[in-house]
C-alpha cells in the first residue's frame, strides 16, 4: 500500500511540474521503501517513461513539439544512455562494495546540480543568452544529448531540467515547445535507459507495478491541476523537498 499511495503522489508531481521522475523517485524508493540503488535506478527510470506518456501526447497534440530538435538530442542521448547504463551495471557486477558508495555519491550530485539549475530558472531574470540559437549549431544538440543520456542511464536524475534549462538559454523558441520537447525526449531517453536497465536485471518488476498502480491517477491528475496551480512557489517547495531528500539520502548510504 505504501508504494501504491508513493507512486500517487510523485505521479502527481511529475503531471504538475514536468521534473521528479528520477530526481525524486530514486531516492524515494532507496530511503523510504529499502529498494536497493541496484534496480532503484532502472525502475524510476521506467515508472518515469510510463507516466510522462500522458504529458508527452498532451504536448504533440498541441503542436507544442519541435520534432527536429528532439531527433537530434535523441541522436546523443541514447548512445549516451546505453554506455551510462552498461557503466552502471559492470560497476555494480565487478565492484558492487564500491559501486554501493560511489553510484549514491553521483546520484546526489546530480541532485545538487538540477537543484541549482531549477533555483536558477525560477530567480534568473532572463535565461536566454543574447544573440545565440543553438539551433544554428546542430552538432552541439547531440553532444548534449549524449552527456544527459549518460548521467541517465548511470544515476536516473537530472534529465528534465538540465535539457529544459540549457534549451531555454540557448533556444529562442516559445517556452512552452520548448518544455514539449523536453518531455517527449524525457520519455523516449527514460524508455530506452530503463529498457536497458531492465535487460541487465536491473528492475523490479513488483515494486513498478504497484508504483504505476497510484502513479498513472496521479500524473494524470497532476496534468488537469497543472494550468491551475502557481508554478513558482510549488517548484521553491518541490527542490526544497528534494535537498531534504539528498540529505537523507546521504545519512542512509554513508
């Protein structure tokens, strides 16, 4: 019952925001259900691509999607979200004490650095780099992609809002095709990088199920609050959340 009433609320958390997929279900799972950092990985990794199908249909039928964009940061992020998660999971094969230690170590880092990221959108008064279009230089698209896609498949964090925060600074497009983008690449990345995961043993299938059980009500509910809802105040409470997490998180593992 406990996974079911957790899956319900991050569930509603990544339909109001968008991000938490892996920034909040991973350390959930590993400090207050006792799943270990193994399979807490690729399993908040598939609880995310299963519920960002929602949003992710919302944004195409709105035409809220540059599908150009999204093809090239999936060109990088899935080579990067395969050796990321094959990293991971020869770590833990050949040096599992270490990895025990070291993987938590990158995920809280990675906790860190969206945090900043996000606090840094919410305060900045302009996020946009004057007089740059990345669009201008596609070969940098993939290059990004492919250092997300890694730091996905080898800690699940950080996707959604480090993509979002540098496409908004380097993108003169509307924020809200830009955050569309974001999603869908979010849910493509997070199906392959937990497919994978899966493919190495590293889900757990009953744990999934019982999340998705409470998740799928609550992203869609999320999703219908969502336009309602002052983003900004909730998103200071959401990486508020998360820091008290990270600190948890850090008592637990070390």
């Amino acid at each position: 019952m406990e996974l079911v009433i957790a899956g319900v609320i991050l569930g509603l958390i990544i339909g109001l925001t968008g991000i938490g997929g892996g920034m909040l279900t991973t350390p959930v799972l590993t400090i207050f259900m006792g799943v270990p950092i193994s399979t807490a990985v690729g399993t908040s990794l598939l609880f995310s691509a299963i519920t960002k199908i929602f949003a992710s249909g919302i944004y195409i039928k709105r035409g809220l999607v540059c599908r150009k964009l999204t093809l090239l940061l999936a060109s990088g992020s899935i080579p990067g979200a395969f050796l990321g998660s094959y990293a991971f999971h020869c770590f833990f094969d050949r040096y599992p004490a270490i990895a025990g230690k070291v993987i938590p170590a990158f995920i809280i880092f990675m906790i860190l650095v969206s945090c900043t990221f996000s606090y840094y959108r919410m305060f900045s008064k302009s996020e946009k780099i004057a007089n740059f279009d990345i669009r201008n230089r596609p070969f940098l698209i993939p290059v990004i992609g492919l250092v997300v896609g890694f730091d996905i498949g080898f800690t699940s964090v950080g996707a959604g809002v480090i993509v979002a925060s540098i496409l908004l600074a380097l993108c003169p497009m509307n924020p809200s095709r830009i955050i569309g983008t974001d999603i869908v690449h979010g849910f493509i990345l997070s199906v392959f990088a937990g497919g994978l995961h899966y493919s190495f043993g590293g889900v757990d299938t009953d744990v999934l199920f019982k999340l998705l059980q409470g998740g799928i009500f609550g992203v869609i509910l999320g999703s219908l609050v969502s336009p309602y809802l002052p983003q900004k105040p909730f998103r200071f409470a959401l990486n508020s959340a998360v820091l008290v997490f990270a600190i948890m998180f850090i008592k637990k593992v070390f």
